[in-house]
C-alpha cells in the first residue's frame, strides 16, 4: 500500500475521527446479533434506518477511505476494465472496482465492506448515485429502494404538492424497511434520533459561525475530517459529543487568538471536494502564511427548523422540503459561495474543478465568472476528488505557487 | 425527400421567426422526452426541442467545463450566439444533472420571459404518477398565467389527438424502416423535424412522404443495426452507419422511438393519461429501474430482426454510461454484436469511427 498523504490536522477533536471510522466499519463487519446491513448513498436519512436497528454503510465514504489510501488508482482501473468510463464519478469506479474487479483490485482497506442485505439510494443528489447503485442491485441481485423527492431548483418553497409527495416516499421507504427487517417501526426512537441529529447539526452550524474569525481557528484539512460524524453517525449521542467537544476547543482557540498559522497573511476558500488522497495540499499554503479558512462542499449556515409536526416522518418531509440550499439551482449556489467569500473574508478562491462529479464540477466556471466580476482572485485546479491518476503534482504546484505570489503581493 | 428533411433541421430557426411572424404565437424550448408538449401547443404556443450545431462551442465553453454533456452545452451555445432569440420560454424538466443545471444557466444568461422548472419524479410509484399530474396541472396553469389565456379542455383533447397521430405516422415510419423503405437516417429526420415544426403541419408533412414511401422499390438492406444512443440531435452517425453498409431498423434513442413510442391514453382524466405516458411508458434510463427498459430494448430486438447493436454515448453522460456494461452483456447473452463508441459527435470523431463501423459489419457478413 503507498503511503497516506492525510492532511495536518491542527486540533485534538479532529484526531478522534479516524478511531470513529475505524470502529464504524469494525462494528458492521463483526455484528452477530442478525442486524440488516444496508449499503447506502450519502444523503439518506440515517435516522431511520437507526430506528429499525439496521446497520448503514455508507459507500461514497468507503470510496474517500480507499482514495486516502491511495488505493484509487487500482480499484479505479479495475472499475474501467469492468466497463466503467474514466467520465463516470471517482467514487462510483472505485466501488465498481472493488466490486468487480475481481484479483485484480488491490486489497480492501479494513477488511472490506459487510455484506449488504439491501441497497438504498436516494434519487435528488446527482445521476451518478443512481447508475451506480442500480449496477450494485444487478450485480449483487438484493432489493434496492430508490428514496425520491422532488428537486426544487428554487431551493424549497413549502408547496403542498411537494411535502405530499416528499411525505408519501418517506412512507414507501419505511414499508419497504419494514419488510426487510420484519419490524414496525419505532416513531419514538425516530422522533428521539431526529432532535438529536438535528442538534448536532446547530453545533455544525455554529462551528461553521464560528469559523468566521480571524485568525482562523479551524482549516479546512480539519473540516473535511469532522464532517464524519455528522455524515455516518448522525443521531447517536456519540455524534452531539463530538461536536460538543469540537466547539469548546474552536472557542478555546478563538478566545486565546490561536489560528492555524502563527501569523495569517491571507484566507481562502476550497470550491469544491477535495483531493482525498493528497488532503496535505489543503496546508500547501501555510507556510506562506495561508490558510484555507472555509470550503463550501457540506457548508451549512443555517440552523434547523424548529419540529413541524409530532410526527417525524411528516417533520422530515416539511423540513426537507423548506430548504436544501446546495441542491438548488445555479444562482442560489453561486450566491452561497459569494457570500461565503464575504462573510469569512476570503482572500481568494481555490476552485477544485472534479470532472466525474458533475454536481461540484458543473457550478466551477460560473462560479469562476463571478469571482471575476467581483475582482476576487481565484485559481482552477483539474484533478479527480477520488482518482489520483489525474493528479500531477508538478502543475499543481507550480499553479498554487503563482497563486500565492498573487495573493501576498496583494496582502501587502 | 431525405435532402429535404435535413435542410428542415436547418432552416428551423427561420421556421421558428416566421410562424411568430405569422401567428404571434410564442415559441417555448424544451429539453428532454418527459415534457408534455401537448399542453404547449394547447396553449397556441410552438414547442420546439433545443438543438446544437456541430460547431466550437466556443460561447458555452466560458460557461461549462470541459467534461460535460456536448448535447446540452451545444444546445445553450446556440442561445449565446443568439440563435434563439426568437424563444420566448423554456422549459427543463428534472431530468439529468446536466438538463437541471440549464435551468439556471439559461436564466442567469439569456434574456428568456419564462423558465419553468417541471419537476419529473425519479421513482416510477403510484404516488408519483399523482405528483407528476399535479405538476403537469401545475404547469398548465403556469402557461396560462404566462399567456393571460386559458387553456380549454377540448385545446388539450385536441392536441393529445394531434400528438398521437404524429406518433402513430412516426411508428409507420419506423416500421417501413423495418421493411426497407425508408433508411434509418430518413427515419431519424422526420423525428427531428417533428422535435421542432407545429405538429399538424409535421402531420401533413409525414402523410405525404409516408405515402410516396410506400410506392418505392424495396432496396436491399444492408446489416440490419439495432442503436441504443444518448443523443443525437442530428442523423450524421446514422448517416456513417449506413455509408458503411448498416441499415439502422431499430432504435432506442431519446431523439428516436422514445419520442413517439407510446401515445396517450384517451381518458376522462387528460392529464393523468399524460402523467402516465410521460413517466410510466417513456422507457428512459433516468427513471426507470433497468431491468424494465431492457425488456423494451429486447423486444425492439426481436421485433425488428437486428443482426447488431451499435451503441452510442455522449461523454459524461451518467445515466447512460453506468448502464453500458450491462447493456452490452445483455445484448451480447442475446447472441448479438456490439460495438461502442462513447464521445463528442464531431466531424473528426466520425472519420476515426469510420474504420472501425466498416469493420464491425464485415464481421457480422461474416
Ligand atoms: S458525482 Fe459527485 S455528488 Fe455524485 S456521488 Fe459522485 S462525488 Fe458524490
Ligand atoms: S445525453 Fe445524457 S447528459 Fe446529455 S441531456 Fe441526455 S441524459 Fe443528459
């Protein structure tokens, strides 16, 4: 195996995630107790599937663990001999290499997956998650449940039609579950999960809020780390912890002005995933007094609406069908990352251009339009979140360096 | 006649200018085979499919990445280039990631009155017909807000029927493609044309030819080619297959059968009938669970006797790429050869897929 290139983390909590993984997939390969296992996207309600006691595997997040392990260009050429183009998502080649590919992909970071029982996939995110998962239900022949919900280019408006709709999918979903595991579900165990995920989520927020000082309590080497728990733990006390513990030490570095370099000459923004088997680039710029102080992929600045209704699956289709910001269209995107920029004083704007994901991917030029327009200097660099072949870290390099010329003439 | 057809695709712009000019109707753009068109033309407005040219894009090119649909960035470079001014709205139904992205595109750059964002639900469920119709409700009183005109119910009896029958003479088309008498590329203009002209001038358009067809000579077929494709806006590839000794008698192709496959039900309900044709019957990779369409694809197989299958798609295009590999086993389990060509549809492309056409049709000859 080639050697991790892990970003520097700067604080104590972040060095708590990694065990949390760890254990995450320890826990699901060796469960005895009969538990479902149940592939899923990113962007499922984990709630539920916790109130049913079934036991979630996130798959995107098994693809950043096989990339930060610089495992991707294995499982990603075995994913393309098995008929995959190199134009499909990183993510999805590298699952359908370890998948598919037989002997021939490299061997799998803890000890591989547990075997799914079922798949779901939810059907608002992006193409890619669709295609890949309908290939994972013919290749492993197990049900998998598409959870729909309607797209709302606006960014949610409360229509009736679409909370209907929304509510009436949330429902299918939990009568599919209910067959797999031969269980009803537990609305207090659901409604108990959801509080709770909900209030780790305003810590998010709030840590997010907090970001905004100068110097930069946190960067973002950091922050794609501790969005772990929010992302696969969410609902469990262990998760509302780790964000508690997170927040009192980004307040304890706030009050005691200890940033993430001695002396911060300029902030940045990321603009898109990161590079997960080089996340060291992300503290390329500290030593020229740089910090990426904010990214805008899993960016949340709003708190969570308060419950709109006792009953949680009606809660989560009122909720999640007020605001989804990030699925919005293309104006609401660019402003969000706008503000951004004025809201953290960024100085300039890294613009990671993932081409396999269309979701990030697409938004860069535009997004690049309107830095322009707005004088604030930013910098495109071409490479796959997930498949190293892409990366040459010699033109990169050699952009950044320009880039940061740039920005400290500018800082002076 | 076939000369004809292709200058329609490109004279349709002026088409477009002068049935404005005409009727002081308005022209709405749409994207994708899950928008029903019948409500449009309902409206006394012209539903007209964006197309691009195969020219640099070099408008859309400031706009978009590299590595994206060349359908859909074509299509908006033509609207850069101010090709369609003429338009008065769009429509982008939620389709693909890269159709949804038009949706704010077009808004943020061009100059259009009316966008409207019709939403399709991605689960095929009892529940989702239901939603679609309240969408196509929806957007039916969009329209009417728009065009401070009501859209009567006998407008919409009368344009489901108008639709059905362009379907109806479109699936003649496809069946004297079948026998021989039409080509694939005849065959595939008349559907293009039918993506942008009033549909009962294209109805009197297609009696006509239809008609003259019957009476050829039947020529000998070449190898008889089913294609599978993302899209294709123009008929230049089925054009090289043919060149080179193919006889496309089988599609499935956005911009081909799935156009006009089905027909709406005569109901009491129209915009139920519509719901359920425009997201049950369409058999697109977006929505439907594979298994569903390759039933479809094994059938057009069968049906039409095809000897082999050429497949088609346009670089990052998600919904069709994951599917390639299990599209490709299937066909190949049915005993049938494939040949693949995934990329960009441009003129350099076509001669370098040239060869390797020639040589697949030698080796089904054999
Ligand atoms: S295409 Fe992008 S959003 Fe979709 S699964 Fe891949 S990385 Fe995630
Ligand atoms: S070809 Fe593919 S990416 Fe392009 S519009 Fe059609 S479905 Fe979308």
């Amino acid at each position: 195996m080639a050697e991790s290139t892990s970003a520097k983390k700067h604080l104590e909590t972040t060095l708590l995630v990694p065990a949390l993984r760890r254990k995450y997939y320890a826990e699901s390969l060796s469960q005895t107790t009969g538990q479902k296992i149940c592939w899923c996207s990113n962007g499922i309600p984990s709630e539920i599937l916790d109130a049913f006691g079934i036991n979630a595997v996130f798959v995107e997040n098994y693809a950043t663990v096989c990339a930060s392990k610089r495992l991707s260009s294995g499982f990603c050429r075995a994913g393309e001999r098995a008929g995959f183009s190199q134009d499909v998502c990183g993510y999805a080649r590298i699952l359908m290499g370890y998948l598919l590919g037989g002997t021939e992909a490299p061997e799998a970071p803890y000890g591989g997956l547990a075997k799914a029982d079922f798949l779901v996939v939810n059907s608002y995110s992006c193409d890619s998650r669709m295609g890949w998962f309908a290939t994972m239900q013919r290749t492993l022949n197990i049900p998998l449940y598409v959870l729909d919900a309607p797209y709302q280019p606006g960014g949610g408006c409360m229509d009736e039609a679409n909370i209907v709709y929304t509510e009436s999918q949330l429902l299918d979903f939990v009568t599919f579950l209910e067959g797999q595991t031969r269980s009803k579900l537990d609305r207090e165990k659901l409604r108990a999960g959801i509080d709770l995920s909900r209030r780790s989520a305003d810590i998010q927020t709030e840590i997010y809020e907090m970001r905004k000082a100068v110097p930069s309590p946190m960067s973002a080497g950091d922050a794609y780390t501790v969005v772990w728990p929010g992302m696969y733990m969410a609902g469990t006390k262990e998760c509302d912890d780790f964000y508690a513990r997170l927040r009192a030490e980004v307040n304890h570095r706030i009050v005691n002005k200890i940033g993430v370099v001695p002396e911060e000459k300029f902030r940045l923004l990321w603009s898109g995933l990161p590079f997960w088997y080089n996340m060291a680039l992300l503290n390329y710029f500290e030593d020229f007094g740089g910090v990426v102080a904010i990214e805008n992929a899993y960016f949340r600045s709003e708190k969570s609406f308060p419950p709109q209704h006792h009953d949680p699956i009606k809660d989560m289709a009122i909720t999640s069908t007020i605001k989804r910001p990030y699925a919005g269209d293309l104006e609401q995107r660019l402003q969000l990352t706008l503000d951004i920029v004025k809201d953290y004083r960024i100085d300039g704007v890294i613009l990671a251009y993932n081409p396999s994901c269309r979701l990030m991917y697409l938004l860069q030029p535009e997004l690049k339009n309107a830095l322009d327009c707005h004088g604030i200097p930013n910098v495109n660099i071409e490479c796959d979140m997930a498949d190293e072949r892409t990366y040459s870290e010699g033109q990169i390099k050699t952009r950044l360096d320009a880039f940061i010329e740039r920005m400290l003439v500018l800082r002076k | 006649m076939d000369i004809k057809l292709d200058l329609l695709r490109q004279n349709r712009h002026d088409m477009a200018r002068l049935w404005k000019k005409e009727t002081g109707g308005k022209v709405v753009g749409v994207f994708c085979c899950n928008v029903p068109e019948e409500l449009i033309y309902a409206a006394g407005m012209l539903p007209v499919r964006l197309m691009g040219e195969k020219e640099e894009a070099s408008e859309a090119d400031l706009h978009f990445p590299s590595n994206c649909c060349p359908y859909v960035k074509r299509s908006f470079d033509q609207g850069l280039k101010h090709r369609y001014d003429y338009l008065d709205g769009i429509i982008v139904p939620n389709t693909c990631d890269m159709v949804r992205a038009m949706y704010g595109t077009w808004k943020m750059n061009l100059d259009i009155p009316f966008a409207y964002f019709l939403e399709v639900p991605q689960r095929i469920s009892p529940r989702g017909i239901e939603f679609f119709r309240e969408r196509i409700l929806d957007f039916k009183g969009g329209l009417e807000e728009w065009s401070g005109c009501e859209i009567t119910a006998k407008a919409i009896e009368d344009a489901i029927e108008t639709y059905n029958l362009n379907r109806r003479l479109l699936q003649s088309a496809g069946r004297f493609r079948q026998d021989g008498l039409l080509s694939g590329v005849e065959c595939q203009n008349m559907v293009i044309s039918s993506m942008f002209m009033p549909k009962d001038e294209h109805n009197r358009l297609m009696g006509a030819f239809l008609e003259e067809a019957a009476r050829r000579d039947t020529p000998p077929l070449g190898v008889r080619l089913l294609i599978s494709a993302s899209m294709l806006d123009n008929s230049d590839f089925i054009r090289l297959l043919e060149e080179c000794g193919g006889s496309v008698v089988a599609d499935d192709m956005p911009a081909g059968s799935r156009y006009f496959f089905y027909s709406v039900n005569h109901s009491s309900d129209p915009f139920f009938a519509l719901a359920e044709r425009y997201l049950v019957q369409v058999p697109c990779p977006r929505k439907m669970l594979p298994r569903d369409r390759f039933e479809f694809i094994k059938q057009v197989m069968e049906e039409t006797g095809a000897e082999g299958a050429v497949i088609h798609n346009l670089k990052a295009c998600d919904c069709h790429l994951y599917e390639y590999p299990y599209l490709k086993k299937m066909l190949q389990d049915l005993g049938l050869p494939v040949l693949f060509f995934r990329g960009e549809e441009t003129e350099a492309e076509q001669e370098t897929q040239r060869d390797d056409i020639e040589a697949f049709i030698e080796m089904i000859r054999g």
